[in-house]
C-alpha cells in the first residue's frame, strides 16, 4: 500500500506498506474472526494539511475508518488490538535541537487515536532514525518489520 492509504483483509492476506519514514503504519487486528487493517497515516492532524478528503492520512480519521471496515469483515471492535510502526526522525540533524518531529508527533497522535477509540496498542517498533517495510500477516497478527541497516523483527 501507498502513503494515505488503507486496507482491510480476513484470513491469510498480508498488508504491506514500504518505506515508512516518519509515517506511521497503524494495524488493528481481531484474532478470534483473523481479520485486520492497516492505514498508512502521513500527518497527526487535519489542521496541517489543505485537502483533508483522504481519511486514511490522519489517525483521528483513520482508526474509526479502519474500526467500521474490520466491522463489516466480522470483527469486533472490543476484541481489537494495535501495533504501531514508523515515526522515524528521518532529517533529525537538519532540525532545531528540541523541535518535534513529524515521526514523533505522528506516534502521539496515532497513540491519541487508538486511546479514544478503546483499543489498546500490544506493540509497537517506532522512532529512531531509519525507514522501515511493514508486513502484516492478518490471519495472526504478526507483523514483520525491516528497518534500514538492521535485522528484521517481528511484532
């Protein structure tokens, strides 16, 4: 998948999304009907970007999007779980020494969001310095993630 994307899936499909940088892919995912969805969110809030059409960009519109779609694939929104990845720093020696960075603030938001919607977040791989490559086995909630320069792992 793509920046500002999404997708919802049961069963033995993998969602993937490349180069996260200070992005932040957030995966919800309900083991008891092996359903889960992944948005790849580029902003932490509406109030930055002009076209706000896309609800997959921001994590205010997105969980409830993500939440509704694993709905009508079966899933129970108080089963669901999250794992977080990205919000890298990626340019952090370009920036103001205790400025906040887009990553960091994309990992609040995303965490803000999941807060209000009820679902708790069991893992994340987040921040530091390096693009990651996010793939999400739906059928257990295992998410494997490449980073830049490091061994893969898995959440």
């Amino acid at each position: 998948m793509q920046v500002a994307d999404w997708a919802a899936e049961r069963g033995d499909a993998i969602i993937v999304t490349l180069g996260l940088g200070s992005c932040v892919a957030i995966m919800l995912h309900d083991p008891q009907a092996c359903a889960g969805a992944m948005a790849h969110i580029l902003l932490p809030s509406r109030s930055l970007a002009r076209d706000t059409t896309n609800p997959a960009r921001f994590p205010e519109t997105a969980v409830p999007l993500l939440v509704e779609r694993l709905t009508t694939l079966g899933a129970e929104p108080r089963r669901l779980v999250a794992k977080l990845a990205g919000g890298a720093s990626m340019f952090a020696q370009l920036m103001t020494p205790g400025t906040i960075q887009m990553g960091e603030r994309n990992i609040v938001a995303a965490r803000e969001a999941l807060r209000q919607a009820g679902i708790p977040v069991t893992r994340e791989a987040v921040g530091g310095g390096a693009g990651r490559s996010v793939r999400f086995h739906v059928a257990d909630g295992r998410v494997e993630i490449r980073a830049v320069g490091a061994d893969a792992i898995v959440i």
